[in-house]
C-alpha cells in the first residue's frame, strides 16, 4: 500500500507530493500524469518563462486577483503565500526575479529552470512518477484500514491518501461527482475578444491604456443559465481598466484578459457575443473630453488632426479614430465643426466594438468551474464527502487573473494539503 497517490503531474501535484515527502520523510508517494510528460502547464506559462507567482502581497489584496475562490484563499494565504513559495524555489537554486507588474519569473527566463528543480527535489525524496496513466476509477475501501483504490487502463494502486490536481479535467470532474462532489460547469476564462471592425484593421501592436466596459444587451436583463446583466455589472464584473492591446483578431492585453475572466460566466452565458465600450482617453469622460477638444481647435486651427495629436495616444490609433469619426487626413482642426467634435469625442472616450467569439490566451487555458468550494476544508484542502482525499489547483472552482496566480493558487492548495495529508500518515502510523 501507497502512503499518497498523487492524480495530476502539474504543478499542485508535484508541490504537494513534495511537501508531503519533506514533512513525513520516508513516506511512499506515487504521481499518476495522464500525459506522456508531466509539468506541461508550467512549462508554456509566461511564454515558456514560468510566471512562478505574483511578488509578496497582503494576503486581502492577494485574494482580491481571484473572480471565483478569493475569499476562501484569505485564510490560507496567511499560512502559504507568494512569499513561502518564493523561498521554496530559491531553497532548490531556481534565482527569481520581480518584474515592474509584479510578475515573478526565474532569471533565466526559462521554465525549464523550474521544471528541472520540482523534478530533482522529487527524484531526491524517491517519489515515483507514472506517465500515460489516465485514472478510470476511484473507490474508497475501509477494510483492513480506511484507504483509497485508483484504477488505471493497466494498473490499481491502493493509497492511505489521495491527493487530486489534474487541474481542468472533465473526466475526472465525473468521477468526483459519483464520489458526491457538485462540480460547477466549466467555462472559459482568461480569452481575448474577437472583434472584425475596420477602426482596428493593420494595427496589431499597438497598445494603448484604455477603460473597457460591456454594454447591456437591449429589453431584459436576464441571459442563459440565469446570468443577470445586472448583477454583473453591480458586482463590477463588467467594467475594467489598464493596457489594451490590439491584435489581428480584435482585443488583447492585461485589461481584456482580466475582463474575460471576471466576466467569464456572463461571456459564456451570452455566447461570447457582445458590445464593449472602449474610452482610449480614461483620464476624460466624454462630457470632459469634448471641451479639451475644443480649446485643441482654438489654439492650433490651421494644424490637420491627423498630424497634431493632442495627446499620448499612438498614431496610427488617433488617426483611424479620427477617420471613425469622419474627419479626412487633410482636414484642420479649424474645419472641425461642433458636431464633428462631438463624434471624435464619442470615438476617443467611447468607442462601441462587436464582440463575436473569444480567443485563447496563447497556449495557456485556464476554466472557471470545477469542483464546488462548499464541498472543501480550507484549512486543509480535505474533501467534506471523502475524509483522506485532497484537492488542489484548478480542479476547484478557483480561477485568477494573469500575473502568476493560477500558480499561487496551486502552491497554496497544495501546500495546505500537504501538511494534512503528512499529519495524517503520522497519525495511521501511530496507530498501527
């Protein structure tokens, strides 16, 4: 008999098999990957990087990057946080590094440094690793002792505890809810917008700080699945700010992403087809932007538009929005009729976009659902229906924003589970 079957070689997997093995030395532990490698996730994240975590915050404001789990990841992150998962992976030798977003990366801007340590450290604590093996089944089995039985295609194991991270798993979804669990339907989170308008044809690249918000989508309030317009926008889910990027499909950067994943049932809800108000001039509401413009027309009449920027936006940007707006590459400000600055106005500080369907962020694929908070102790990350099965990471209706949190959250859960899973083993052992 195993002391932990580990289901999930990613990132909450190895992290707590490892802490486990620090914990309770000796202890026979077994990670089953499904894939034919394991730490895939960590190996594409931040672009083939490793966005590691996010730098030290108060665990209130840490919460506060998590749509879905912030408030039950509160507690925890006062015992394991960006600060205890840094010096982790410094103990193994992988040097970090904060970037000026607050994103952590290792030095040399390789995942491969991070993968090559949590493999080490495993290799060191004789931790198994099984590769290729999809688990099929688990059962419980109380005789002679309260354990756990997992099938695989080939193999049972048998285990004193089972800890669960295969992070978005449909199949393994179906099998914890036929052990009791309620599993939140999936969705998307963390996609950009697909939008075809011809203000941002040919310029991809170009980044700009904007304010995103979504429209109403006309009589009603209520969508699909009972996803109330209303409620998302009262909560906040629907308005955001900060970088812009465009791309050849539509809409990118830090703000779309963060919208997208706080946003992410209501998107799902309406079929990814929406309208989005973007203010590229967030300093300026419109009712502000429009007498900026006029006093621009006063002391530069004889300049043309498109070649006297007023302001910080990129070029090419300015110009396509004063095209949106109707005003030609030859006309001068004092050409500009009242009208006319009304509609530049209205492109500058609220542009409306069609949205029509989502995009992947790169390769990395992050889902808001899974396995129901309510169902999870927190202070232990033990199952409320399976005592000796623990969860962690994406399996648990817990998702982030982009910065390295999805990782933080994985860390943590484990780490938590990790300590209970050992003191768990301490205490069968005394038993015996």
């Amino acid at each position: 008999m195993l002391d932990l079957v580990v289901i999930g070689g990613g990132a909450a997997g190895f992290y707590g098999a490892i802490h486990t093995g620090r914990q309770n030395p000796g202890s026979s532990i077994l990670i089953l990957e499904q894939n034919k490698e394991v730490l895939s996730k960590v190996r594409i994240s931040g672009g083939g990087r490793c966005n590691v975590t996010h730098r030290p915050l108060e665990a209130r404001e840490l919460a506060s990057h998590y749509p879905r789990g912030g408030r039950e990841l509160l507690g925890p992150f006062h015992t394991h946080a960006s600060l205890e998962t840094m010096a982790f992976f410094e103990s193994l030798g992988v040097a970090l590094k904060t970037e000026a977003d607050g994103r952590v990366f290792p030095v040399s801007d390789s995942s491969e440094s991070v993968i090559g340590a949590l493999r080490g450290e495993a290799r060191r604590l004789g931790i198994g690793i099984q590769t290729g093996s999809r688990v099929t089944e688990i059962a419980g089995a109380p005789e002679p002792e309260n354990s756990w039985i997992i099938h695989t295609a080939d193999h049972t194991y048998r285990a004193r505890c089972l800890l669960v991270c295969p992070g978005s798993s449909s199949h393994i979804w179906r099998i914890l809810r036929n052990l009791g669990h309620r599993i939140v339907p999936p969705v998307p989170s963390l996609f950009t917008f697909r939008t075809d308008d011809p203000r941002l044809s040919d310029l991809q690249g170009i980044s700009a700080e904007a304010r995103l918000e979504v429209l109403a989508p006309g009589p009603g309030e209520e969508l699909v699945a009972g996803v109330s317009f209303r409620k998302a926008q009262r909560s906040g889910q629907l308005l955001t700010e900060g970088p812009v990027l465009i791309t050849h499909w539509g809409l990118s950067g830090p703000a779309v992403l963060r919208l997208s994943a706080w946003g992410a049932r209501y998107f799902a809800a309406c079929g990814y087809r929406f309208k989005v108000r973007v203010n590229w001039m967030p300093e300026y509401h419109q009712g502000a932007l429009r007498p900026f413009l006029a006093s621009v027309r006063e002391s530069d009449p004889k300049k043309t538009v498109w070649r006297s920027r007023a302001t910080t936006l990129p070029a090419r940007l300015w110009t396509r929005l004063a095209e949106g707006a109707g005003i030609g590459p030859e006309a001068r400000w004092a050409e500009i009729s009242s009208a006319g600055l009304e509609r530049f106005s209205e492109q500058l500080s609220g542009s409306v976009f069609q949205v029509n369907g989502k995009s992947t962020f790169k390769e990395e694929f992050v889902t808001a659902g899974g396995v129901s908070l309510k169902d999870i102790h927190f202070k232990t990350f033990e199952s409320k229906k399976c005592p000796g099965l623990f969860l962690a990471g994406e399996v648990l209706d817990i998702d982030a924003v982009t910065g390295g949190f999805n990782f933080q959250n994985a860390w943590t859960g484990a780490f938590l589970a990790a300590g209970a899973i050992a003191s768990r083993l301490r205490a069968q052992e005394s038993a015996r």
